[in-house]
C-alpha cells in the first residue's frame, strides 16, 4: 500500500553555519557600525553633523587663540585677555550672521549676489590703488579697510559674492553651460578680474577663491577640457604673481630647501625665509603624541610668527600633540561629509551647488593652512578656518555655516520631519523657521490642470477664451452651407 504524504517523515535540515556578526567578535564590530548607520540614516542627520562640528572646532579656536595670545598681549597691553576678548567679541557676530543666515529664504541670497559682487570689487580696486592711505575715519592697510574702530578685510567678503552670484548665474544658464560662449560671458571676465585684484595683495585667499570657483563649475557639470584651460590659465596667472613680489618667490624657495632636508639647516637660511617654517616644526616636534599640557607651549614666546593666526595648528600640536591634532582634523572631516551630503540631498539646483562650493572652500582652506604648517606646502598665509585669530575670516565662516544650516533642513525627509513635529511657534521665532515641504512650490501636473476646483475627476475645466475671441469668432469656424443647397427655416426643421 502506497503511503501518503503526510506519512512520510519530516526530512532533517542542516544547521546553518554560523555568520560571523553572531560570534562575539562580530558583534563587538558590527554593532557600533550598526549604530552609526542608524544614526546617519535620520532625517536631522546632516543639520546635526554640520552645527556640531562647527560649534566644536569654534569652542578650539577660542581656546587657542588665547593660549597663543596670552603672552603678547600681556606683554604690549598687560592684559593676557585681550586678544581672546576681541575674538570672543568677533564670535558673538559672527554667530549673531550664523543666526540670519539660517532664516533667510534662498531667494535672498540670489538677489544679493551681484550687488555684493559689486561692492567687493570696488573695495579690492581701492586697495590695490590706496594700499595705504587715510580719509578721515577711512583708512586702508594693503588687505585691510579701516572705518573708525572697525577693521575688516573684502577678500573675505569676496568668497561669499563668488559663491553667491556664480551659482546664481550657472543656474539659471542650466544646460548651456556645456557651450563656452554662453559660459564664458560675463562669468570668466568678472571672476579673472576679482582674482587678479585680490591676488595682488592676497595671493592666498586668492587660491580659495580658485578653489570656489572651480567647485562651482564642477557642480555645474562643465566640461573637463573647460577645466584644464582654466588650470593653464591659471598657473600662469599664480607665477606670474608669484614672481611680482619678492617674498613670495622667497617662500616657493624656503619650502623647496625644506623639502630638501638640507637646505633649510644654515644660519643664514634659518634666522632668514626658512624661520616661520622651522619653527613650527620644532613647535610640532616638541608637542609628541600628547602635548606640553594647554598654555604651555615656549615657541608662542615671540618664537613663531603669526602664531596666533596663521600658524596656530602648530600650537595646537605643540600643547595638545597628535591627539589633539587628529581631533582637529576629525572635525575638518565630518564638516566636509555633512556639507558634501546636502548637496547630494537637497533638491534645488542653486542649493546644491552653493553647499558643494562652500564645502570644497572650507576643506580646500583647512588643507591649505594645515599643509604649509606641517612642510607639505608653500606659504601662502591662509588662515585655518574657525580657529585662527581673524573677525572678518571668523564671521563669513560662520555665515556660509549658517546658510548651509538651512540647507540641511531643506532636504525632503529633513522638512517632512520637521513639519511633523510641529514646533511651538516661539522655537520658530526665537530659532529658525520651518522649510517649505518638498513638492509645494513644484508645477502642478497636468491630471491637476485638467481637474476643475472641487470637481470629479475625468472632467475638464472649461478653457477660458484668450483675449479677444467671442462666440461669433467660434460661429464664423464652422463650415458654412454647401453650394445650391436651400437654407432651412427654423418652422422647417423641427
């Protein structure tokens, strides 16, 4: 008898092998990678990432810029405080920008693209004309114009004006900039000119401006070739210069020994173009892996120059050592990811690529700075973003912070959780606003267009007429009667 089914014994399965994230060892690695991914998988995400590490690197640069400014200053105005209440005063407006930047809609920064292009452009002709002088209460110091008591440097301002007006233009050009003559007018002309009266007195800030400009363009999709004439063009443009001023050549040369390992060892190469550069090394050398302890660092004692400021990642090496360091460029390296992931999530255009160049303009600075300090660069006195001495470098970086802020909360799922919330409206007023949702200011489809105001779908909406057509337009476009046929009256008819 043939037995059923149900009659056959259950077959025995093997027992699976054992994945590796359920021995002890996986899970000690999988689960804080687990975490992580959680944690970037929110919708705040990138807002969170970029105020943080910002307020992060923000709180570093106030406790440094005191520690290298202690000693000088309570030497020229017996007062170890002054320098730090000066870039304490300059943090609070910069953070004050931080806090309008983050309001203001995405219009407003379009609109004010071209008039402060305008307006830097005029201040760098005046500094290149006057690059010292005084009217009155006005004043100019080769990269600085002074108003009163107010000092403040128009590079600075000019990075923003770039960013601002060359994603604007580039936007609304869309798919010609692939054609050189619809790129090339008046973007090229404008931006050489701002380059070539900026880089005349400032060739470092300069080089950021290059970097925002190209990260502008390869937003934009431009083509490579584009890229490589603009390269051409430029590094004729840096040598020539380069060899307009005599310390510049100077300072090509000092990294060139030092990059030798033996030419930077004389007496006279050491007290002469190789000093700041040796000196910084030795601040870097002496700091090991866990630093001289915070303020007690010796190469501040007149030692280094610009220490405050140009060469201040030097002491941070030299007090806190290469944790210290490795912290610093940690924070340089999620700010670069935050920025970086809200223009790949934002939606519009001109967001995106304002995000992409002020990301590559920050990270660009940072490697700039960091790079000439540690030998493997020129240079070119760029300071470090967020923790160099300097109010207007200080409050411009904290404006592009604040609008790429707002950005962040832009993105669709970032906006969705937000409007989900529902915050009291005294958070909205005291802190920020909520963003439009995605989709809202979007054309409506033509299903949409075709659906009348409450009505059923399926039925069109009357068209309107356009301006003058009337009823006896429609009447004259029907076919009249055929020839030789009789006209029928309307008794007739019926």
């Amino acid at each position: 008898m043939t037995g059923s089914v149900t009659d056959a014994p259950p077959a025995r399965r093997k027992p699976a092998p054992a994945r590796p994230a359920d021995s002890a060892f996986g899970r000690l690695v999988g689960e804080p990678f687990a975490a992580l991914h959680g944690l970037l998988g929110r919708p705040l995400a990138s807002y969170y990432l970029l105020v943080a590490s910002a307020g992060l690197l923000l709180v570093i640069g106030l406790v440094m810029v005191f520690s290298a400014t202690s000693v000088p200053s309570f030497d020229s105005q017996q007062s170890a405080y002054a320098g730090v209440q000066q870039q304490g005063l300059w943090a609070a407006v910069g953070v004050l920008a931080f806090w309008v930047a983050q309001r203001l809609p995405t219009r407003t920064y379009r609109f004010l693209g071209l008039p402060l292009m305008i307006v830097c452009l005029l201040f760098a002709l005046v500094l290149v004309l006057f690059p010292a002088g005084r009217i009155g209460p006005v004043g100019t110091n080769l990269n600085w114009i002074t108003i009163g008591s107010i000092q403040f440097q128009p590079a600075e301002l000019g990075k923003l004006a770039l960013v601002w007006w060359g994603a604007d233009l580039l936007v609304r050009r869309g798919d010609s900039v692939r054609k050189w003559k619809r790129l090339a007018m008046p973007l090229f002309p404008v931006t050489a000119l701002l380059f070539l009266l900026v880089g005349m007195n400032d060739l470092g800030t300069m080089l950021c401006m290059l970097l925002v400009f190209l990260g502008l363009l390869w937003v934009t999709g431009v083509r490579f070739r584009v890229f490589a004439g603009l390269f051409g063009v430029a590094l004729a443009g840096v040598v020539v210069l380069i060899a307009e001023q005599s310390y510049r050549l100077e300072r090509i040369l000092s990294f060139t020994h030092a990059a030798k390992a033996t030419g930077c060892t004389s007496a006279d190469s050491i007290q002469g173009p190789c000093w700041q550069s040796t000196q910084g090394m030795y601040a870097l050398a002496d700091g090991g892996w866990f630093g001289l302890g915070l303020g007690q660092g010796r190469q501040k004692w007149d030692w280094l120059p610009e220490a405050h400021n140009d060469f201040i990642f030097a002491i941070i090496g030299e007090e806190l050592g290469v944790v210290g360091c490795v912290v610093v460029l940690a924070l340089f390296a999620v700010l670069a990811y935050a920025g970086l992931r809200i223009a790949r999530r934002v939606d519009d255009p001109f967001r995106r690529t304002v995000a992409a160049a002020c990301t590559l303009w920050l990270a660009g600075q940072a490697v700039i700075n960091i790079g000439a300090v540690v030998g493997l660069l020129p240079i070119t006195g760029v300071p470090l973003p967020f923790i160099s001495a300097g109010g207007t470098a200080l409050v411009v970086t904290l404006t592009a912070i604040g609008m790429l802020a707002a950005f962040a909360r832009t993105e669709p799922d970032a906006a969705r959780a937000l409007h989900a919330r529902a915050p009291s409206r005294l958070v909205r007023l005291l802190w920020v606003p909520l963003p439009p949702l995605p989709g809202s200011t979007r054309p409506t489809t033509p299903s949409a267009r075709s659906r009348p105001a409450g009505g059923k779908p399926g039925v069109r909406a009357a068209r309107g007429r356009t301006a003058g057509s009337s009823r006896t337009e429609t009447r004259r476009r029907r076919p009249g009667p055929r020839a030789g046929s009789r006209t029928t009256t309307g008794k007739e008819r019926r």
